[in-house]
C-alpha cells in the first residue's frame, strides 16, 4: 500500500480542466513544502512535472499546475489535450520515511 | 546535460543478491546538495522509493526495505551502486536511478532495467 493517496483513475474530454488529488499527513505534505509531481507515459521513465508543491520546470506548459492545502496536495491540468493521457503521481518528502510516492492515477482523455 | 543509465542483470533467483548500477553524467555527486536515488515500479503497479545518497555519503532507505538494501557511490566512476539481498518474485520490477536536488524531486531519471525474479 502507498503512503500517499491518490484517486485510481480521472477522466476528462480535450480543452477540459481536471484536477489529481493526492492525499497524505501532517508528516509529508501537510508539514513540508517539498510536494512533486511526475507524468510517466506507457513504458517510459517518469517525467517531472512539478517540485516544491507548484513550481514547474523549464519545459513543462503552464497548463500544469500544483497547489496543496493542509494534507492534500493537487495537481490541476488546464486545457486537455490528448497526449496528457498517462499516469501521475505525486511525492513528498516525509519526516518519518523520506520519501513517499502515490499510489498514481491514470489520466484518460475522452 | 544529465543522463542516468542503470544496468545489472535481467533475471535473477529467489534468495540472491541483486546488484544494479547507476552510471550518470552531467553532474557530480560532490556537488553540495546532489543526490540518487532508486526506485522501482513493479509492473502495473506504483511507483516505490528505496534508496537514496548524497552528496555527503548520507544513505537513506526506505523501512521496509531497509535491512535488505544498500547503496555506495563511486564518485571517480560517476557511479552508485544499489544491492538487494534476498530477493523474492515480488521484487520483480524496472528499476529506476534518478537524479534529486533538494528535499524532494527527482529531476532526471534514467531508462529503466526490467529485473525479473524467478527460479
């Protein structure tokens, strides 16, 4: 079982908005501002979409974005298109563990 | 720029040792901050953090996992090494090696080595 929470499966139709919660505790996401998120496409590595909660690396589009808010952290994608159909998971730094990934959601676009 | 590659066997029994190698460039691990870690996704299956060192030869490893890991790094050959003892089918996995800055990204990861256990 993962240690951090995340809905199996979401669902959206292309220029729609979806948002992948992922849900840990006061010693992971409610306590550090070290939330990532990552996008891995089928059998390839994944890739970083997000760091420190809402910061977006150099090539990543704005329409990822990421926010938390007590325990739960959230990553919000705008404008679907697609090639954003692919799995995601979220981490966080934790005080008891290190590190802690999602359990990941599968993103399909209708 | 950083590329991460990880390499070792493809198939191993139950009951060995695994031992999988992180060959990197484009960045150096005595570089204050820098990090790598492994990770592995058994198929179909989650993401799972296992091991990762720094700079500062500090290891960190995941608690259930702990008292079968370890990981060492070869700064000369830009290398870190990760070993498994006692691995079980359940440990069949890819492998990952990733790059980490700060307290929680991965920014670069490598390829990915399928290991299947079985007898």
């Amino acid at each position: 079982q993962s240690a951090l929470t995340q809905p199996a499966s979401v669902s959206g139709s292309p220029g729609q908005s979806i948002t992948i919660s992922c849900t840990g505790t006061s010693s992971d996401i409610g306590g550090y501002n070290f939330v990532s998120w990552y996008q891995q496409h089928p059998g390839k590595a994944p890739k970083l979409l997000i760091y420190e909660v809402s910061n977006r690396p150099s090539g990543v589009p704005d329409r990822f974005s990421g926010s938390t808010s007590g325990n739960t952290a959230s990553l919000t994608i705008s404008g679907l298109q697609a090639e954003d159909e692919a799995d995601y998971y979220c981490s966080s730094y934790s005080s008891s563990t290190t590190l802690v990934f999602g359990g990941g959601t599968k993103l399909t676009v209708l | 720029q950083i590329t991460l590659k990880e390499s070792g066997p493809t198939l191993v029994k139950p009951t060995q040792t695994l031992t999988l190698t992180c060959t990197f460039s484009g960045f150096s691990l005595n570089t204050r901050g820098v990090g790598v870690g492994w990770i592995r996704q058994p198929p179909g299956k989650a993401l799972e953090w296992l091991a990762l060192i720094y700079w500062d030869d500090d290891k960190r490893y995941s608690p259930s996992l702990k008292s079968r890991l370890t990981i060492t790094k070869d700064t000369s050959k830009n290398q870190v090494v990760l070993t498994m003892t006692n691995m079980d089918p359940v440990d069949t996995a890819t492998y990952y090696c990733a790059h980490r800055v700060g307290l929680g990204t991965f920014d670069y990861w490598g390829q990915g080595t399928l290991v299947t256990v079985s007898s």
